[in-house]
C-alpha cells in the first residue's frame, strides 16, 4: 500500500493482509515514551495488537504489558488499517 507510506513519515514497512487488514512498522514518538503496553491500552482503546518492538537492533516478539516503548522504538502492529490510522494520529507524532 504505497499510498500509507507516502502520508505517514512514520511508517517504516507496510504489509497487506487483505484489502482491510495490515502488519505496519511504526517509529514510536514522545506520546509513548517510557509507557508500557499496559499503561497505553493499546488493544482496548484502538483495537490492534502490538506483535513486536524493536530497540537498537533487538527485538522483542510478543511483548509483555509491562514492557515499555520508548522514542524512536520500532512497533510492529497488526490490526484493521482503520483502527491502525486511528492508533497512529492519536499516539504517533504526524507533525
């Protein structure tokens, strides 16, 4: 979906699952920093799945809730690409 990358500079990588569905890779900012998964409620307020985050070329599959995203962190989501916008513009910064 090269349209999803041209609008968003946070956007890494997207993959299409369906026509309404994706895995994208998010450069996480300052809204999220040192929030763990728990504190953002990520599922519940925006209906997608944190699969991963990456941080200096590590990465962890499968997060727990208490694990902590900090800025320029990479978050893989899986979810509906509507839900997945509605994460982005509320957590990611669009500046």
């Amino acid at each position: 979906m090269l349209a999803y990358n041209i609008v968003s500079k946070n956007v890494l990588y997207y993959l299409e699952l369906s026509k309404n569905y994706g895995i994208v890779d998010l450069i996480a900012g300052g809204k999220m920093s040192n929030k763990s998964l728990v504190e953002l409620n990520i599922r519940a307020k925006y209906g997608v799945n944190i699969m991963a985050i990456k941080r200096e070329g590590v990465t962890n599959v499968s997060p727990h809730g208490t694990d902590k995203i900090q800025s320029g962190d990479i978050v893989y989501v899986i979810g509906a690409v509507v839900y997945i916008n509605k994460l982005e513009n509320a957590l990611f910064d669009n500046e």
